[in-house]
C-alpha cells in the first residue's frame, strides 16, 4: 500500500466514524439524556485515548498548561457535547451534520483576527453564502418556527471552533496532536463529572443496543477517528489531502440516517445543505491567503 493510499484510507475512516455519530447518538438518546451521554461518550472517549498515549509514550502535561486544557476541553467537548447533543433530538442527521460542517469557516474568520490570517475577497464571499445556506435551514419552515434544535447544533459549531483555536495554541507550545486531544478529552470529561451519577443510574436501565452503542460512540467516532485524522494529517503530503475528505461527511450522515433511522431530510435540508458545502469546499480552494 503505498503512502497517499494510507492517507486516503484514513481520511475516509475518520470522517465515515464521524458521519456515524449522528444517527447512532439519536439511537443512544432513546435511553440516555444529553449530558449523561456526553459524560460517557468523553469518559469512555478518554481512557481509550489514554492507552493509545501510553503505548505512544506521549508526554505529560506541563502544570501551567492543564488550564489551557481545561479550556480546550470545555469548549471541545464538554460545551459542544452539551449543545451538540441537545441540538441532534430535533433535527435529522443530515441538517445537523450540514450545520457542524460550516466549523471550519468560523474557525478561519477567528484564526482571521487573531493570528491576522488572510482571507481572500472570494472567501469572504463563500462566508456570506454559507451563512445564507444557514439561514435557509432556519427559515425554511417560516420565521416564526426556527427550530431551537438549529440553534443549539450551531452553538456547538461556535464552541468547537473555539477548541481548535485553543488547540493551535497548545500546538505552538509543543504538544502533539494526540497529547492536545487525549489531554482536551480528559478534561472534558471531568467537567461533565457533575452528571456521573446520573449516567450510571441511566446505564443501569439501558438495553444492551443502546450500551453498544454508547461504547462505539466513545470509542470510535469520538477517539478512534481523532487518532486516525492525526494519523492521516503525519503522513500527508498536504494538508487538503486529508480536509478534503470532511465534505462528504454530511452525504455520509445522510446516508446512514437514511438507513439506521429512515429519516428522510426536508427540502430546505438539501437546498440550504448543498448552498453551504458548495461555500465550504470554494472557500477551502479558494478563499485563503
């Protein structure tokens, strides 16, 4: 197997993982309550990460740099696992996979002013059409009708573009990708601790179809595709070589929503969806300076 086919085979089974976290978390949710879940998803994400660390002799934490992670952790995981969670038992897995996908444009217009990163005049206008492509999925079913789900899948957009900021910073300190995640992770799920209780009482009652399900979500979308991204992004070449594979998450989730769920998105889904990944992929091949 040569190089670029071990980058393209874990491009696409990084994003395939992700693209099965929509459907599955709305699986999971006939059994576990939002925050519930995202502490077991974080816990159970974290000490998978944790082993995978240990046998890649990542290195400790520096004492001044665990709130920076406590940071990164709250807007990455705990914040966005909160609102993502609570966002998804409204929509489709299509429209909240469309949503999460514009993450890379605001991480861009932040990157923008803080690190004066340059965006070209084409960006700004592949900006302005993802934004109208959200407007649409808001607005679709009449303006007195904006489906709070929307709003909620859009904070978690907001709160992950925040983590990758935080995890450039940590990134220019020396950590690698993996120490930012594993440690990001941890923190997250301690945060979320407040609802361990709770999620121990809800697996008490869980199926086991919904506990299998739990344990894939933590283990696979949300540790195994991170290490694999990481994976791909070393052995690339370029860079686009493995961001490019996120534009079809959303046919992905589609797809598997379909299958798993028989969820069929509305129109506005797929006009809004195809106005925002058409701005996504411009603004990634033409909007940067």
């Amino acid at each position: 197997m040569t190089n670029k086919q071990k980058v393209w085979g874990l491009g696409f089974l990084s994003v395939f993982l992700w693209a099965s976290a929509f459907p599955l978390t709305k699986v999971v949710q006939e059994q576990f309550t939002s925050y519930p879940l995202g502490f077991l998803r974080c816990s159970i994400a974290a000490i998978l990460l944790l082993i995978i660390g240990k046998c890649s002799h990542i290195h400790m934490p520096k004492k001044e740099d665990i709130p920076w992670f406590f940071l990164s952790g709250a807007m990455g995981f705990t914040l966005y696992m909160i609102a993502f969670n609570t966002g998804i038992q409204s929509l489709t897995s299509a429209t909240s996979s469309i949503v999460i996908a514009i993450t890379p444009i605001l991480t861009a217009i932040l990157a923008a002013k803080l690190y004066d990163e340059k965006i070209r005049p084409v960006g700004w206008l592949s900006i302005i059409m993802a934004f109208i492509g959200v407007l649409i999925l808001l607005l679709w079913e009449g303006v007195f009708s904006i489906n709070i789900g929307l709003v909620w899948t859009i904070c978690a957009a907001i709160v992950f573009c925040g983590y990758n900021i935080l995890s450039r910073r940590l990134s220019q300190k020396g950590y690698s990708s993996l120490e930012i995640v594993t440690y990001s992770m941890l923190c997250g799920a301690i945060l979320l601790g407040f609802w361990s209780v709770e999620s121990f009482r809800q697996m008490t009652n869980a199926s086991a179809k919904h506990i299998f399900s739990l344990i894939y979500l933590g283990a696979l979308p949300s540790a195994g595709a991170y290490f694999f991204w990481g994976k791909a992004m070393s052995l690339a070449e370029r860079t686009s070589e493995v961001t490019n594979f996120m534009f079809i998450t959303p046919l992905l989730s589609t797809i598997m929503g379909f299958i798993i769920l028989k969820e069929v998105p509305n129109m506005g889904t797929f006009i809004g969806g195809a106005v925002i990944i058409v701005s996504i992929v411009v603004f990634n091949l033409k909007g940067k300076g």
